[in-house]
C-alpha cells in the first residue's frame, strides 16, 4: 500500500493553502521524515507520513537557501545522496550539517566545498543551479519525463531495492539472453497479456487458451500446463533431458531455483521453452502462423549456453568441447562455416560437419581470390550445396552455423 500513498504525500508538501496541511502542520512539520519516530499520531499523518517512505526514493531537492537541506542525507546533487557517492568526504563538525552553510551571497563557496570535498565532486556541486527565485527549498521527482505516476516510479524503486527475493536469484545465475530474461521478469512480475489478463481488465472477451486447451490462459497455464508446451518438453525429453512437468509456475521457479546450484543449462532450456513457445502463440494469434514443437523444440538449444548436461550421469559427454561448441539435437547435423581473408586478397572458405556427440563426419574447404568478407561467408553457405552428400539425408535436419547469422537468413529465402 505504501507506493499507492506516495499521492497524498506528494499533494502534503505542495498544496501548502490546503486545508489538511494547515491542520496537520503546526503538530507535525513540514517534512514528512522529521516526525516519523512519533507515535500516536492521526491516522491521517499516518498515511502520509508512510507515503512519505516511499516518495524519498523518487524526489530530489531544489535548492533555494538551502536551509531545509541536510548536505550528506538529502539528494540534493544528481539522483543520489552524498552519503551514497562512491567518493570520500572529510566530515568535520556535526552530520546535521545544511546547505546553506555551503552558499555565500546567492552561489557556491568553493572555498567551503573544497574543505568537504574532493576536487571533482566540487566541480559536480557547482554545477547544481541555485533557484533564488524560490521562496525555499522544495522537492521535484529525480526523473521528470518519464510519463509515469508516482505509485509506479515508487514501486519500481522498491523493486530494484529488494535483491534478496527467493525465485529471482537464480534468473540472474543463468545468464539467460536478454529478451528471454525480461520476458522472465514479466511473468515473476505476473504482467504478461494473456488472455485471462486482458479479461479481466475487460480488453478481451474470452480467457480460453487460443490454441484449444478449453481452460483459462493464466500464469500458470502459459508456464507449465499448455498443449504446445508439453510437446516441446516431451520432444526435449526424448533427447534425453530430464525436465519434470509442474503444476504452478510456483513449482516450477522452486525446481529452477534448487538446480540453479548444478546445472545452469537445464535452466536454460526451461526458460528457452517457455519463451519460444509464448512467442509462437502470439504468432499464431496475429499472423495465423503455425509453428511445429520440433522446430521450438530445436531452437532451443542455440540460444542456450554455459555448462551443458542432460541430467542423465551416463550420457557421452565432452565437457572441453561442449564449453565451445553447443551440439545439435540427436540424430541431427551441425555444420560450422567461416571464411579467411587476408590483406593480400588471398581467401579461404570451408566448413565442418559433426553429429550431436561431437563427432568428425566430414570437412570441406576452397581457396579463392575476394575483398569482401561478408561475400565470403555467403560463399561458404552456398558452398554446402555441393558438399552435402546422401547419407546425411538419413538425419532429420542440418542446423549450419555461422559468424554471420544474417546471411543464413538471406540464404534461406533463395
């Protein structure tokens, strides 16, 4: 409830001719935090006062006289406190030291700054504009443009504050790719647009799962109980990976967070599949693109990285190679491609097939004359054409790697 309060907090210290700051003032001040050891306050001062908590974290003060500022609790310089600056400060005298006694005739007195602070920290303060046509000092949000409410900017604030929570460590341990790790956030944070979300903000008029699953599209549906998830999961599955079904999204952040501490790359594949798949339903949803559960299944795996084990102890593993090179899905082909160029315009092209043990099958390479590297990896793609011999059609697919991946993409579409 705090963040939604920091309103009337706000609405305290600005509307001085309101009625309510004219009661509540002459018992307990101006400043919200002078009186927030007092007890047996009004309810009212109650409320504001516990706004008051939250606002701090959002506002900065303008200096005027600079009376009402404390030099080292108070943001006064930037969007921190000078207590909160990684720099050092020679505190001589009391710690209840203000602004003004910083100040001389309207600007900075250098020579007092300089008695407290380091030279560059100095040239920061004297950068701070002194508002004399302010009758006193007052506070302003630290992010004026943001276009956003103050309950938002306090939340938000409490959120970054909060670094001990429970099923988000072990986000940040897995080292997810940065898309997939906002979508994570978004669905701890339970703001996700599915269905059963929209409907209840009456955006939308159903809340079943649009793939067919004849129940609600909630958290937990999209994370562990959909149709298209359980059929990626059994295809990883098959593979030999072991990754459990859950019943709550809860169950599965509990799984996650006790594995973060011996395989990351299970984590990975997990958090890989949820995404994938949330992005497949929305493509299914706006474009009426249908996408296969091997083809999520497969991507997968790319995007993953760091340690990499199945789960299973008696799986033929080479940990020195897998730390480099990420192996296709079983009874599929990798092939690496790249391409040399040297000063002198003398070329290399080739490329490198493995299985998905890592195994050498076959290695193919041509020497030529260019000036241009990027033409060059479009050449060793092209060049696969004439390399791929029959029995690598007994296999399901080929997955080719590259440098640049773009030019796969565009290779793809001739």
């Amino acid at each position: 409830m705090g963040p939604l309060r920091t309103k009337l907090a706000w609405r305290y210290i600005h509307e001085r001719n309101s009625l309510l700051h004219k009661v509540l003032e002459p018992k307990y001040g101006a400043r919200l935090e002078d009186v927030g050891a007092r007890k047996g306050g009004s309810a009212a001062w109650k409320i504001i006062n516990d706004g008051g908590k939250y606002l701090k974290s959002i506002v900065r003060w303008n200096v005027a006289n600079g009376s009402s500022i404390n030099v080292f609790k108070d943001v006064w310089i930037w969007d921190k406190s000078v207590n909160r600056w990684p720099t050092f400060v020679a505190i001589s005298g009391s710690e209840d030291l203000t602004v003004d006694k910083l100040m001389v005739d309207g600007s900075w007195n250098e020579g007092e700054l300089q008695k407290l602070f380091g030279e560059e920290l100095v040239k920061v303060i004297c950068q701070v504009q002194i508002r004399l046509e302010l009758c006193q000092d007052g506070l302003e949000l630290i992010y004026k443009n943001s276009g956003r409410s103050l309950s938002s900017l306090a939340t938000e604030a409490v959120t970054q504050n909060q670094d001990n929570r429970v099923y988000w460590k072990w986000i940040k341990k897995a080292r997810l790719m940065p898309g997939v790790e906002v979508f994570w956030w978004r669905l701890y944070n339970n703001v996700i647009t599915t269905f059963h979300f929209l409907y209840c903000r009456r955006l939308q008029n159903v809340f079943a799962c649009p793939r067919g699953c004849s129940v609600v599209e909630d958290l937990d549906h999209v994370t562990t109980s959909c149709v298209k998830l359980k059929e990626v999961i059994h295809i990883i599955n098959s593979w030999g990976f072991r990754i459990p079904s859950f019943e709550s999204f809860e169950g599965c952040c509990r799984w996650v967070s006790q594995l973060s501490v011996g395989n990351i790359f299970l984590i990975k594949l997990v958090c890989n599949s949820v995404y994938l798949t949330w992005k497949a339903r929305n493509k299914f949803i706006h474009q009426g693109n249908i996408e296969s559960s091997m083809m999520i299944a497969v991507q997968t795996f790319p995007s993953s990285s760091g340690d990499i084990s199945s789960g299973h102890w008696g799986v033929n593993q080479s940990f020195r190679l897998l730390n480099h090179w990420h192996p296709p899905p079983p009874d599929w082909i990798k092939v690496n491609v790249d391409a040399s160029l040297l000063p002198s315009y003398k070329a290399g092209i080739g490329g490198v097939f493995r299985d998905s043990k890592g195994k050498f099958l076959l290695a193919f390479g041509k020497k030529c004359i260019h000036w241009d590297i990027s033409q060059l990896e479009l050449l060793s793609i092209q060049l696969l054409r004439g390399v791929v011999k029959e029995w690598m059609l007994s296999y399901k697919g080929i997955i080719i790697e590259s440098n640049a991946m773009f030019l796969v993409a565009s290779s793809k579409t001739k």
